[in-house]
C-alpha cells in the first residue's frame, strides 16, 4: 500500500505534474429525518461562548464527539445521523444556557454552564449537576486512559479539575474530583498565595506524575509544578497572547497545544518547554510562528501523532507530533472554511472539516463532511515532500500498559524496517525520567532477510536509582508511585511517513499487583507431628492467659483471658519454633503464584492478639543504630496512623538513615526490625503456644507494595517458668532444700497454674467435646492419650490436660 503509493509520488514528480486536485470532497450526512419528525429540542438549549467552533472527541471511544459551535452536538455514532442540538433540561435551572468548557470524562460528559457544572451521563441520558464547587468556575480540564483497568489507568480518566480561568492565581479557588466531576474538592496547591499573575489552567500531567498550574503574567505564561523536583522551579516562560485554549493530546505522552487565531504553540513535556509551531508556506518559505506567517486559525484537531489547522484564509495545515518537531506544512488552499467549521481526525492520516447544516423544516441539524486524506495529499510533487525512509516500525507493546515496581525492569522489543539503502535512527523517550530516573536504552541488531536489512530493537527500561547513579535532585521521592510512557519513534523521518505511527506504552511506576509474600513453612508442627491438622481445622480455639497479651498493643496485661479462634483456612498450620532459638521467619517473594526470590528487605512483626511475649536480640544501640529507631508504640501513638497495623513503607524512617536526626536517647530499647544489615531476630519467652503475626515490609526500596500478611508460629520446648532459682549451688544439700522447696510449694501451685495454653475439643471424650481443654507447661507426657489433637512433645512435656468445667 505504502510502496504503492510512494511509486505513485514517484511517477508524478518524473511527469511533474502540478494538478489541482481538490484536497477533499463534500459530503451531507442526512438521516432519520422522517422519524424524528415528532422530535423537538426541550429544555434550554446550550451554546458555546466562543466564536471559533470546537470539537472534542473522545479518545477512547473513537464514535463519541461533542461539537462545540453556535448549537452544541453530541454524538455517539460520530456524526453518522443527523443530530437535534444539545439542550439541558429546563429542571436544571442553568440561567444562560452558555458553555464555556467541555470535557469527556469516561462514560460522562462535563459542560461547565452558566459558571457550574453540569454533568450529563450519556450512557443513561441523565444529567446532574457536581457537588461541592462553591465558587464560580469557568473551565474544566481532565485526560482519559483508554489502556486497561488498571488502578492507575482509571484514576486518569476519573480525575478532574475545575476553575476560574483568568482569576488571579493566589486567591483562586481550584477543584479537584477524583469521581469524574461528580464530586469536587477544594484543590490546595502548595505555594499557591506566593504565586503572581492570574490561572491560564490547571492540568493533572499524568505522564509526569504532575499537577502543573499555568501562571499567566504580562504576556507571558509559565507552568508550575506540584511535586518534587519540578516543584523548586518553573517552565521555561513563553509568548501568552490572547486567550490560549490548551489541548491535551491522547495517550499521556505529555503533548499539549495551545492555540487562538494568531498562535500556535506545542509542548512535547508536559509545558516545561513550549515552543512555536513554525510554519512551511512553500518549499522555501518558512516562517517561526503563526503570527509571522499571518494566518489566522480556525480550528485545530491532533490525535496522538499528529496536528491539523484549518484557518480562515481557507488553507489546511497539517504536521506531525513526532518526538522531534516538525513544522506546519501547508496543503493546496480550496474552500473550506465557514464559520461553523470544525476539524476533527477520523484515524490516523485522515482528518475531517465538518460543518453542522441547519434544515428549515425539520429540528434536526444534517452534517457536512469533507474528508481529507493526508498520505494520498502529501503525494502532491508541489509539496516536495521527501518520501518516507521507513518501511516498518512495529512492536507488541503499543498501546498497551505495564507496571515497573522497584528492583525490576521492562523489557520491550520492536521491529524496524527501513527503505532499502536507507538508514534510520530509532529513538526511544520516556516522558517522566524523575520517576526514579527512568531511562530507556535501546540495543539494536540488523539482520538481513529477504534482502531486506531489518532491525531488531530491544528496549531495556529501568530505574537508574538501581543502578546507584540516581541525582536526588532530579529524581521524584522514591516512595511516592508515578507514571510514564515510553514512545518509540524514528528520529530522521520524514512528515510523509503519515502511516508510521510512532509506538508509546503507558508504564505505572508502582505497586506490581502480582505481588505477594509467602512465609516459608518448612517446619510446620502438623508436619512434625506437633500439632494435629484435622483438630486445627475443626473450630480450633485457643486461651491466651491475661498476663500474656495486650489488646491495646502497649505491653500491659490484660484484664481477662482471651478466647482465640484459630483461622486455620487463612493460617494453615503453624510454623515450629523451638522457643529458646532466635527466630526470623524465611520471608518469600511471590509473583503470579511463582516464587521469586527470598526477601532481604526490612520487615516489622506484630502478633495480632496483643501477645508480647517476646523480643528481640538486638538493641538501638546494637543494631548500631545513629538515631533513635521507631518501634510499635511510636508509630501507634503518630495519630496519623490509623489502627494499630500502620507501621509500613510510607512511614518507616531508618534508625541507620544519616538524614534521620532523631537523637538516639534510649539506646537500649528493643530494635524491633528484621531483617535489612541487621542479624536482629525474635526470642520468644518462656512459654509454649501460638503466635499469629502480622509482617509488613517497610523498606521503602524493595516495593512499592504494601506487602504485608499475617502468619501463625507455634512456640514449643518450654518449659514451666523458671521454678528453680537462677543460682543453683554445687552443694548437695542446697539442691536437697530447693528440691524440697519445689516439692513442697511449686508442684500444688503449678497444677493451678493459669498460665499456659489451653485447647478447646482436643483428646477429651467426644461426647465431652465442648468442654475446654488446658494444656499446662508441668514435665507430664500424655501424648498416647491425644487423638486428633494437639498431642504432647515428648522431647519437652507439653502436657495436655483435661480441665474439667
Ligand atoms: C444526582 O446526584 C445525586 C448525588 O450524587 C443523586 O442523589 C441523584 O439521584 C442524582 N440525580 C440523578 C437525576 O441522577
Ligand atoms: C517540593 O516538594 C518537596 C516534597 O514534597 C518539598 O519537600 C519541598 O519543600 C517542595 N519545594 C518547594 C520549593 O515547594
Ligand atoms: C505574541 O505577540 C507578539 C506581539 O504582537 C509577537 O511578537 C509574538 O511573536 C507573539 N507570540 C506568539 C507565540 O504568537
Ligand atoms: C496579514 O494579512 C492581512 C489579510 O489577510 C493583510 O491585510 C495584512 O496586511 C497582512 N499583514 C502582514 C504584516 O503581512
Ligand atoms: C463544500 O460545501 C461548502 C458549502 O456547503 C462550499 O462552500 C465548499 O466549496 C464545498 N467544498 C467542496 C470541496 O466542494
Ligand atoms: C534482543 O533480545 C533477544 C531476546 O532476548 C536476544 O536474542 C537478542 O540478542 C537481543 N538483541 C540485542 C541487540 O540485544
Ligand atoms: C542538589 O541541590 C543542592 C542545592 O541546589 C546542592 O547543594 C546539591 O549538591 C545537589 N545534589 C546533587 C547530588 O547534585
Ligand atoms: C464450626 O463452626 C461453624 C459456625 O461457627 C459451624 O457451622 C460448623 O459446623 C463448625 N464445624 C465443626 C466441625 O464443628
Ligand atoms: C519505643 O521507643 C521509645 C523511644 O522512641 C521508647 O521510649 C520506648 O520505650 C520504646 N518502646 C518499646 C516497647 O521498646
């Protein structure tokens, strides 16, 4: 099809032939006239304030179209049938009926009317009106992610800001909507009452991870930036004249085009640099802006690769929003242009000037369409228009989203063909290189096939933090997600490679979903014989004594003993551990159910029940800590944190981090994490039973997961609490004492003893079943009297007893 063409051009630039060929032509689109002859416009019906005529289309569902002119349209078949006018039901009581921005946000579209907003559901034709905007506002601006649905793809489509255009920036009142305009929030911008000049827009960059703020002042205008490291400066200042209305181009690469009638202008990184759209009149003739070459514009469409002008000296403009720019190129002037007119893409190199018709008998307006066809235009020899280098530029990851965590990388691969003796430059961008310094390398090998040298490219993407050469200064907080996309283009190609789109993938820099952790079982007491399965699966309860645990988490004893179900479904049986071992559990990396490595990173235990039971082998001071490292209570006392359960990766802080300057004034307190360059681990007290653990990592550099689980471990092999004196004498007749001593006053009391674990419904009679189980720490082995339960260790005395109640 391409080579076709291309021998085409080939041939009429050999006969040089100037033809005049009319770039389009006119087409009414006239439809179910006679069946809405009962169809009247109700309500009030809407108009747009601008004298240009605007068209916005949806970006992922290629039918959907709003046009913007004297009468509003929306259409869901993309002008296929004639259209009544968009009217707002009178119920609505909008006052003037006047539009002054539009957005399509997912399955809704946003009409700020009369300085509010009103939301019209099209999927349910209902309209309603947003919640929770208190000032008037004029515009609204949003993006949709037409990839998948993912978390990050939908909060794209869903978010929304509304605002005053032109009000002075340091008093404004912003809104922000994370439920597609429905409900608003007042949006504080920090820094916001420093800021001079008045709001040209508010805009949530997705592809930076940015909310950028369009400072207008004498003639000039500037993106602010919301976070770190855009936050400290401003984009580069550029030429405000008259009022510019801002495109945001599909497919979050951070495309954005501004524009009136005497100004064109477009930024490739989200507004950091905004440059002219320099204009080709004729082979020879280029001018740096539009006003230099004064034309004045009508209207302008982009899709995701490329831009299209229509002005009012009836001349079509088209260029490429390729990564490099590219100027406006002029095509043959016919007449095109009416006051209604408005440019739209309909595909890829296919653009449409559609002008809505009115009928003097029906209600219903028809539409006039002129297609253009931009590949079959470009062919005209009076362009001198090279031809296209590129045969091929092809890869599987187009339009497709991916998710990079922390520790991994993306691979993608492409294909690359160029015209025979031609040499091509492949070139890879990714729009957010602060996201963890994101850095895309492509390898390339030709190979030669068919007689045809085809290039394969590898494209490695990752994080520079990793590779220990990320500059503080520039990369976005490694613990905050962001996003990015990736394109791949052809740096040396021509504007006639209208076919040769360049390849873009969404990437969200954060949380792979895939993730889990799994703490290793080797050990498991059903395995060693400890514990019984069958019994744990049957309503296995347990009794944690009162001065064992804590509800509130702080090291107190409990008023009363607690009774444990055992969630044996979600638990499974416990791991062993031999209570006067130090312990860490083996903590797993899993992803789609496929073990990925053993985890070094730091984690934090909690026993769920408030069992404090335990502690750990190292200090403050010998975890060779610098400041004082934060344990259970601070981070339960921060009222930030909600429950007790928050001690996680958002707010973990180093006791080793030179930049944490918490003065280490306790330094023997327990140092509460594991594993990370410690050898810190876990030493249960002397006392037998189960210990559910909640584990959370809270390196802030292993994920940006919250990865956390609960475990259970059953503690075993202790015995009784200390009952012989700490100092025990070689003199015989000392033992003699104490052993009478413990004869005498111990055993009675230790057959009473609360403390130890009890078991509901283990070896006692079935017909006795609901009757409570105890099980006490005295060196009496009962194990043969233990079926389907938790049977007495042999090695250590675990005795189970029947208590009768
Ligand atoms: C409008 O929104 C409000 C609040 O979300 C809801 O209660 C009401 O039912 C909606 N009205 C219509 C017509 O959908
Ligand atoms: C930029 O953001 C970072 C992190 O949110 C903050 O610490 C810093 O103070 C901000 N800088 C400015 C100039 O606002
Ligand atoms: C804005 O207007 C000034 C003066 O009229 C002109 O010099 C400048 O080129 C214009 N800028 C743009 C981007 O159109
Ligand atoms: C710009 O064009 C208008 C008509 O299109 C013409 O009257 C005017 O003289 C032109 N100005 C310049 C500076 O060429
Ligand atoms: C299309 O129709 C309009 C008016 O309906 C006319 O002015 C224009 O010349 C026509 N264009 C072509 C290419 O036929
Ligand atoms: C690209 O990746 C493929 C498959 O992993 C490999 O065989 C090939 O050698 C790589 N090419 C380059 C240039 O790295
Ligand atoms: C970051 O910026 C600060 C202040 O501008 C500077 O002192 C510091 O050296 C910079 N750090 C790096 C790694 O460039
Ligand atoms: C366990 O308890 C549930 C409800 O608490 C009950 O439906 C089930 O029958 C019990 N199972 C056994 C084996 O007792
Ligand atoms: C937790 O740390 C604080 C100091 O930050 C200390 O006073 C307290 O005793 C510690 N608590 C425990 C249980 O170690």
């Amino acid at each position: 099809m391409l080579v076709s063409m291309l021998l085409a051009a080939a041939t009429l630039r050999l006969c040089l032939l100037a033809r005049v060929q009319p770039l389009c032509r006119n087409h009414t689109v006239r439809t179910g006239k006679v069946f809405h002859i009962s169809q009247q416009i109700q309500g009030d019906q809407l108009y747009f304030s601008s004298t240009r005529a605007h068209l916005i289309k949806h970006p992922c569902k290629k039918n959907i179209a709003l046009y913007l002119g004297r009468q509003i349209f929306f259409t869901r078949d993309n002008f296929k049938s004639s259209l009544l006018p968009l009217s707002i039901p009178a119920s609505m009581k909008v006052g003037t009926p006047e539009v002054t921005s539009a957005h399509i946000a997912d399955s809704v579209l946003l009409l700020v009317v009369n300085q509010k907003i009103y939301i019209y559901d099209y999927e349910a034709n209902s309209w309603n009106t947003s919640i929770g905007i208190e000032h008037p506002v004029s515009h609204v601006s949003g993006d949709n992610c037409c990839y998948s649905g993912h978390p990050f793809c939908v909060d794209i489509s869903n978010s929304v800001f509304a605002y005053l255009h032109g009000d002075q920036i340091s008093q404004t009142n912003v809104y922000f909507s994370n439920t597609r305009g429905y409900r608003f929030q007042k949006f504080a911008y920090e820094r916001q009452a420093e800021l001079v000049g008045s709001l040209g827009g508010i805009f949530y960059f997705h592809s930076l991870s940015q909310v950028g703020v369009l400072l207008i002042d004498q003639g000039k205008a500037r993106f602010g930036y919301s976070e770190h490291p855009l936050n400290s400066s401003f984009g580069l200042p550029f030429d405000y004249n008259g009022t510019l209305d801002i495109l945001i181009t599909p497919g979050q690469k951070g495309i954005l085009i501004f524009w009136f009638e005497k100004s064109l202008l477009v930024s490739r990184n989200s507004g950091q640099l905004v440059y002219p759209v320099h204009v080709k009149e004729g082979p020879n003739t280029l001018y740096s802006s539009i006003s230099e070459a004064n034309i004045t514009i009508h209207s302008v469409a982009a899709n995701e690769y490329e831009l299209a002008v229509l002005t009012q000296e009836n001349n079509l403009y088209y260029c490429s929003l390729g990564i490099l720019s590219s100027s406006l190129i002029k095509f043959a002037g016919q007449n095109l242009w009416s006051q209604e007119a408005a440019l739209m893409f309909t595909d890829v190199g296919r653009v449409e000037i559609l002008t809505p018709l009115p009928d003097s008998v029906f209600p219903a307006f028809d539409f006039q369409k002129c297609p253009v066809n931009i590949q079959a235009v470009l062919m005209d020899p009076q362009l001198q228009v090279d031809v296209c280098k590129a045969e091929l530029l092809q890869g599987e990851f187009d339009n497709k989203m991916y998710t990079i965590d922390m520790n991994s990388k993306l691979e993608l691969t492409a294909l690359m063909i160029p015209r025979p003796g031609m040499s091509l430059v492949p070139l890879a961008m990714v729009s957010n290189p602060h996201s963890l310094g994101l850095q895309a390398i492509i390898y390339e090998d030709g190979y030669t096939y068919d007689g045809n040298t085809k290039h394969r490219l590898n494209i490695s993407l990752r994080q520079q933090h990793h590779w220990g050469r990320a500059d503080p200064n520039f990369t976005s907080s490694i613990k905050r997600p962001t996003g990015s996309t990736i394109t791949l283009d052809i740096a040396n190609k021509e504007i006639s490679c209208v076919d040769l789109k360049p390849l873009t993938a969404l990437i969200s820099v954060g949380c792979d979903q895939e993730k889990k952790i799994v703490i290793q079982n080797e050990i498991s007491a059903c395995h060693k014989g400890i514990l019984d399965p069958v019994g744990l699966q049957d309503n296995y309860s347990y009794v944690i004594e009162k001065e064992a645990y804590d509800p509130n988490f702080q090291g107190q004893k409990a008023s009363e003993d607690l009774v444990v179900d055992y969630q044996y479904k979600k638990l499974g049986c416990p791991h062993l551990v031999y209570y006067n071992t130090p312990w860490k559990p083996v903590v797993e990396l899993w992803r789609e159910g496929k073990f990925q490595e053993v985890i070094k990173a730091e984690f934090v235990l909690l026993e769920v029940h408030g069992l404090f039971t335990y502690t750990y082998s190292l200090t403050a001071q010998t975890a060779l800590c610098r400041a004082q490292p934060q344990n259970w209570t601070t981070i339960m006392e921060n009222p930030g944190n909600k429950g007790p359960f928050a001690w996680d990766r958002e707010n973990y802080v180093s006791c080793h981090d030179p930049d944490n300057d918490a003065p280490l004034r306790w330094p023997n307190v327990p140092y509460q994490i594991l594993g990370g360059p410690t050898a810190n681990k876990v030493i249960f007290d002397q006392r037998n039973g189960i210990y559910v653990f909640y584990i959370s990592i809270v390196d802030p550099y292993y994920s940006y997961c919250h990865l956390e689980t609960t475990f259970s471990v059953y503690v075993y092999g202790a015995f009784p609490l200390s009952i012989i004196p700490a100092v025990v004498t070689i003199i015989p007749l000392m033992v003699a004492m104490l052993l009478s001593v413990w004869l005498a006053y111990a055993v009675p009391k230790l057959l009473h003893t609360e403390k130890g674990l009890r078991f509901k419904g283990f070896w006692i009679h079935p017909c006795r079943r609901s009757g409570a189980a105890r099980v006490n720490r005295t060196p009496v082995k009962r194990r043969s009297r233990a079926p389907g339960g938790v049977r007495g260790d042999p090695l250590e005395g675990l005795r189970h007893s029947h208590e009768s109640r």
